[in-house]
C-alpha cells in the first residue's frame, strides 16, 4: 500500500505575497512615500514569482480557485511593474495613459468581483480579502478615469485595509494549522 502524500497548504505563502505588496503599493497610493524600486521588487519577487509558485502548487493539491487566484494576481503584479517601467526601457513606447490604467484596473476589478462570487461559498476572511480587492480596483480605476488625486488616496487607504485583511488571513492559516486550533478566526466556511 503507496503512502498517502501530504501536501502543506500553499495559501499563506500567496496570501503574504499579495498582502504585503498590496500594503507596500497602497501606503504609496495614499501618499505617504514615493514609487520607487522597493515596490517595484516587491511587485516582481513576492507579489509576482511567490504568488505564481502558489498557485502552481494550489493546481497540484487540486484547488481551482486557488490557481486561479494566485497565478492570476502573481501575474497582475508582473505586468503592473511592466507597465511602469517598460516605458523607461524603451522610450520609443508609450506607457499607458489614463484612460487604458482606467481600463486595465477596472477589468481587474471585474475578474476580483467574480473570484468574489466563488468566495461566498468560502470563509468570511477570503470573503473580505475579495471584495474589498474588487473595490480597490474600481477606485484606482475611478481615479485614474477622472484624473481626481483625492479618490486614488481614498483608494489607497483602502488597498491597506484590503492588504492588512490578507496578511491576517495568512498568518490566521498559519497558527491555526500549527496549533491545531482557531487561535485567529477566519469565519465559518459554507457548506
């Protein structure tokens, strides 16, 4: 009789990778620093190469949402630092203007509200993490539609809340698996 494999849970790691960065990117956004290189890695390294690596090992544990999720946004953090620096690398290219940002973040609002759809048959915390990612990208999306550096403050400020909510749900994954117990709640799952 073969051993039964037991495969850790690669969630946590994907749920750091997008928290932090998302924190990082959104403190900017609220404009507390600048856009600078410590983001940009960030966005290639731990929001980009973990989340996809998650994601690679959510498809062998058989979870189609979580690849789905994490290589989509490992992805999305990729080709957002792309988009800002590809323009510098190569001048005789245009980075987008605010219009196509408007667009490319509004359909990743869309892509986040229908994850968030798959989300209502799991827990609270994934819940939130969702719908408030929904939300921050519909307000980026907004600010840079309208040019208002106002609602893209606001939306920074709520990329931390949203960021925060992930890295909670992460470290929640963690100890509770550790300790075998809720040591910090995430919501019941629905069945």
């Amino acid at each position: 009789m073969a051993e039964k494999s037991i495969l850790a849970n690669p969630a946590p790691l994907g749920l750091m990778g997008f928290g932090m960065t998302t924190v990082l990117l959104n403190l900017h956004n609220a404009g507390i620093f600048g856009l600078g290189t410590m983001i940009l890695a960030m966005g290639i390294f731990y929001g980009g190469f973990a989340q996809i690596i998650a994601g690679i090992l959510e498809f062998r544990k058989g979870n189609t949402f979580g690849v789905t999720a994490f290589t989509s946004y490992g992805l999305f953090w990729i080709s957002l630092v792309f988009l800002l620096i590809l323009p510098s690398m190569f001048p005789s290219f245009d980075g987008p203007g605010d219009t196509a940002m408007a667009a490319y973040l509004f359909m990743w609002g869309l892509f986040t509200f229908w994850m968030f759809i798959s989300t209502l048959k799991l827990n609270r915390g994934l819940q939130f993490v969702f719908i408030s990612l929904a939300i921050l990208f519909w307000l980026l999306a907004l600010g840079d539609f309208t040019g208002n550096a106002m609602i893209t403050q606001i939306a920074g400020y709520e990329g931390i809340i949203c960021g925060f909510s992930a890295i909670y749900l992460a470290m929640a994954e963690v100890m509770n698996e550790t300790y075998g117990r809720t040591i910090l709640p995430i919501g019941p799952v629905k069945k």
